[in-house]
C-alpha cells in the first residue's frame, strides 16, 4: 500500500467507528484522539480492524506508535507494503 491509501485507511477506519468524525483541518502532526475526540475503546476498534481487515497483530507496548495520523502512516507503511 502506498503512504497515501495507508491514510485513507485509517481514516475510513475512524469514519466507520464514528461516522460524525471531521476531518477538516486535521493536522497529521497531533493526536488523533484529541482531534477527533477518540476514547480508548474507539483506539481498540481500530487496531481490532486492522487486524480484521489486513491480519495485523499489533503489540500492545506499540500502540502510541498509532497516536498521530503521520505516525500511523509511518509505522504501518512497511507492515502493509505487500497489501
């Protein structure tokens, strides 16, 4: 997958968790949950979807490697270079 469908992902993910979610004027830099005003069950739905839909097992100690929409990106970019 490419940076840019890694993003899209993710912000699906978070549209199918919380269809009110906004994401005019997301700054990629920042927390998601403070942007989007996730709580830490909306966070497992998304790890649980990725593990759903692309068969990620994400340990535990690197969830905040999922904090920002760019370290989403980051981190997830080689574990889905396949897909």
């Amino acid at each position: 997958m490419t940076r840019n469908e890694i993003k899209d992902l993710i912000l699906e993910i978070i549209k199918d968790i919380d269809e009110d979610a906004e994401f005019d004027g997301l700054d990629p830099d920042k927390p998601l949950r403070d942007q989007l005003d996730l709580d830490s069950m909306d966070f497992l739905d998304i790890v649980m979807e990725l593990r759903k839909r692309h068969g990620l097992l994400l340990p535990e100690d690197e969830y905040p490697e999922l904090a920002t929409l760019s370290s989403c990106v980051n981190y997830l970019e080689p574990k889905l270079a396949d897909k």
